[in-house]
C-alpha cells in the first residue's frame, strides 16, 4: 500500500484547475492554428486568428481563456494500492476546486438548479472515479463550459438504425447546435453499455487527443466520415460560415444488451481545457 | 497547406473591412452596418444575461425603472469572471443569446439599439430588430481574455447580488465584433452558412 495525502490532492486539484482555464494545451492551439489554413471563409479566417490571439492573450495576463470557467469535471484513476490519508478523497477534490476557483479569479458556475442561486465556490465538482492496478492516482481536470454541454444527448437507438443511425444523430447534434457551442467544436461520441455507460464513453472521447484515431479501423473510418460530414455543413467557425466547423471527431465504442444501441454524443468548444497529473 | 504552430503577436489585426463604430448607436450608422461586417466598438456597453433580463421584464410590467436608459444603447450578453488585482475586468467573452430572446424584443420596443452576444436569435427578436432598426453583434465565443483587452472600465451598475450576473457598464475601446443581423433582415448565420455547405441541406 503506498500512503497519499488529501493535502497532496488538494494541492494538485487547485493547481491543474487553474492552470487548465488559462493554458490552452498546445495540440489545441496547433489544430487552431492548422484550421487557420485549412478555412476558406475570410471570416471563419479572421475568428480562428481571435482564437489564437485569445490564447496567447490568456497566456500572457494570467487570465482565463474564457469567462465560462466550468463546472469542474474531475476524472480519477486510483491505483488498488493506494491508501488516502488525511481525509476523504471526494472532500479533498471540493476543497482543491474551491481553492481555484477562488484564487485563480475563476468564475463560479455552479447553481440550484430551480432557484439558480449560486452555490458561490464552484462546488460540487463532478467527480468520476475509477479503480485501476497499481499504487498511483491520476487526475485529469476537464473545466466544462455550459455552452458546448447543452448540446449534448444520450438516445436510445433502435439496433436495426445502426451505423447509419448513429451518424445521423451526430448530424442532427452538430446541426441543432450550430453557432451556439463555439465551434469549431470537438465531438464526442460514445456507442454501446447502457444509457450511462454511453454518455461516459461521449465524454471520455472528447479527452482523447486531437488527431488521434480510433485502434479500431471501422471505427477510425467513421470518425474521418463524420468529420468530413460535419465540415461540410457550412457552420465554420463562430458558425459565421465556413469549411472547419469541427476540429476533430472521436468515437468510443464496447458491447451493449442484445435489445438496444444506446448512443451519447458530447460536444466540446473549441476552448478544449484539460489538465492532468499523476501522484 | 498545413501550418506549424504560430504564436501571432497578439495585437494586430488582419481582417481588412473593419469599421469604427461608437455608442450611443444612431440610426444613420445602423443603416451603413451589413451582415458579416467586422467592427471595432467604442463608448459605454451594459452586461446582462439570464437573471438581470428577469429583472428588466419584472420592472417593466411593474411600471418601475429600469437602471439603464435604454435609448441608443448596447446591451452585451456576458458574465465576466473575477477581475483579479490590478486588473478592469476578467475574461469577458459572450454567452448565448437565446436564452434572452424572451426579453429582447420589449427591450428593443424601448430604444435599445444593439445587443452582443453569440449564437442564433429567434424569429421574434429578428422581427423587432427590422421593425425598430436594431442590430445584433456576434463577438467571438471563447475569446474573453482578448475582448478584456478592449475595456477600459468597469462599474456596477446595478444587481450586484447577482455576482457574474450583474449588469455592468463597460468602457470599450475597438471591441472587435461582427455584424450578424442588420436592420435589413440579413443573417450571417444563414447566409454563411448556406455560402460554405456542400453537404446536405443545414
């Protein structure tokens, strides 16, 4: 068994919270900076170089990327040796979110969902936990603008619909979306389990690394049509027009009941905040 | 062409067509404005979303006061976050604009001129916009650090209970913004979009 401490952890939360809401990753600043290339619209040009500036800008002044700082989205793999000391595992995390979100000068977003009052630290985060071999705990920060999430949807497809069905669906999403989830999006898209099962698999695709293609090749192949599909649309960047509405697609797939096809798809704006650690 | 990762410099600005605009917005320079025009904002902006727009309704139907004139003004649909020591404001990019369809098409009935926001506006709000010569801006969604640059001050000017979702005035200097809907109907959400898709019908 290998001791770690909730200090440990809280440090470590409050440090990657802050440093993912101002550091945009450099695969994403390259994908933007790829797509200025690639656009054909003077004005899907002219916001993609915003974007680049906006994140130098962000960079420079030690301030967020976006206003929308998330609601913070923490994955935890702990190893089956690890014993957490010190406190429990799920306080430490709050206690590491509220830190940030305080000291970074992170906007609280979260609230009662009727009400609306703000809970006034950003807390609850969302925590997703999961046991794996070994005596280490890896933390993965995903900051989670409202924007892009309310473009997600889990749907529970008829199995005769298939591959076909679950294209379609992504369009639709894309398409429902449009302007509103800042795109050039990245999308994620999980296929099988169950109804929970799926959306996690959305989620978990829109943390894999852009450019990245599924082992699988049906799957790799399905990502490149979706992709080009979804460029084609017309929406471009801001959904002002153009050719890059979608920087990348990502597909999750396992095995589910005989009697269903459970799809989820996950959208991700183009302020792809991510962050991860191992103690 | 595939690019390699490139820093820009941060402060110039390529697009060629921009037009300086300041506010108060009058009528002979909302006619000039088209859709997919690129601006650079000046004067004084107002920040409202969700919870001040309930407010401005609840004032107005009960015969009260709103805290801003609204005649000629902008209204820009943000929620800032925390301006950290030394600083105007924080990250201040838009949100989404549907969510205050509800509200806009009374606000416009009363003078105001312009609104900042992203994403799409219902048929409604579009309808008021070409009934009372009013024009939507689009800033670009997720670029607040950059749009920060841009202000000059800040002050509460109202709701400070609501934290995020006071209503702000703001001193802007060349907010960079486009022109999405003008007072002729256009709507850069369509027209380009229909001008890039080469796929099925969006």
């Amino acid at each position: 068994m290998r001791d770690i401490h909730t200090d440990e952890i809280i440090s470590a939360i409050e440090n990657l919270f802050i440093d993912a809401n101002i550091n945009l990753p450099e695969n994403v600043y390259k994908a933007i900076s790829d797509a200025v290339e690639k656009e054909r619209s003077p004005v899907g040009k002219e916001v993609l170089k915003e974007l680049l500036r906006n994140a130098d800008a962000a960079r420079q002044e030690h301030m967020p990327i976006c206003q929308d700082t998330g609601v913070a989205v923490t994955f935890l793999e702990v190893g089956q040796d690890v014993h957490i000391v010190g406190g429990g595992l799920a306080e430490a995390v709050s206690e590491g979110v509220r830190r940030a979100y305080k000291k970074g000068y992170l906007r609280k977003s979260c609230c009662h969902p009727f009400s609306r009052k703000n809970t006034g630290d950003n807390t609850p985060p969302v925590i997703h936990a999961k046991i794996v071999p070994g005596d280490k705990l890896k933390i993965t920060v995903l900051p989670k603008g409202g924007g892009s999430e309310n473009y997600g949807e889990v749907r529970m497809l008829v199995p005769a619909q298939g591959r076909d069905g679950v294209k379609t669906f992504v369009l639709e999403m894309v398409k429902k979306g449009g302007p509103n989830p800042c795109p050039p999006i990245i999308v994620g898209v999980g296929i099988g389990g169950n109804f929970e099962t799926s959306a996690m698999l959305s989620k978990e695709a829109i943390m894999v690394p852009i450019g990245e293609r599924n082992a699988d090749e049906e799957l790799a192949a399905m990502e490149m049509e979706l992709l080009g599909e979804i460029n084609r649309t017309g929406i471009g960047p801001q959904g002002y027009g153009g050719t890059v509405t979608a920087l990348d697609v990502h597909i999750r797939m396992v095995p589910c009941h005989l009697a269903s096809l459970p799809v989820a798809v996950n959208i991700q704006c183009h302020a792809h905040r991510i962050r991860e650690m191992v103690l | 062409m595939t690019g390699k990762a490139r820093r820009t410099d941060g402060k110039r600005n390529s697009y060629s067509m921009e037009k300086k605009i300041r506010t108060p917005l009058e009528g002979d320079v909302i006619r000039l404005l088209g859709a997919g025009e690129k601006v650079l904002l000046s004067g004084y902006i107002y920040t409202a979303r969700d919870a001040a727009h309930k407010r401005f309704a609840e004032t107005i139907k009960a015969g009260g006061q709103l805290p801003l004139e609204l005649k000629g003004q902008v209204i820009y649909y943000c929620g800032p976050s925390p301006a950290p020591p030394g600083r105007v404001i924080g990250s201040c990019g838009p949100t989404t604009s549907s969510r205050m369809d509800a509200y806009a098409p009374k606000l416009i009935s009363l003078g105001l001129k312009g609104m900042i926001g992203k994403g799409r506006r219902s048929p409604a709000v579009r309808d008021a916009m070409k009934q009372h010569e009013a024009v939507y801006f689009g800033a670009t969604g997720g670029a607040g650090a950059l749009i920060s640059r841009s202000v000059v001050s800040a002050e509460v000017i109202a709701y400070e209970d609501l934290g995020p979702e006071a209503v702000v005035r703001l001193e802007v200097r060349d907010m960079p913004l486009f022109v999405i809907n003008d007072i002729y109907g256009n709507d850069l959400y369509e027209t380009g979009v229909e001008r890039y898709r080469s796929g099925p019908l969006y």
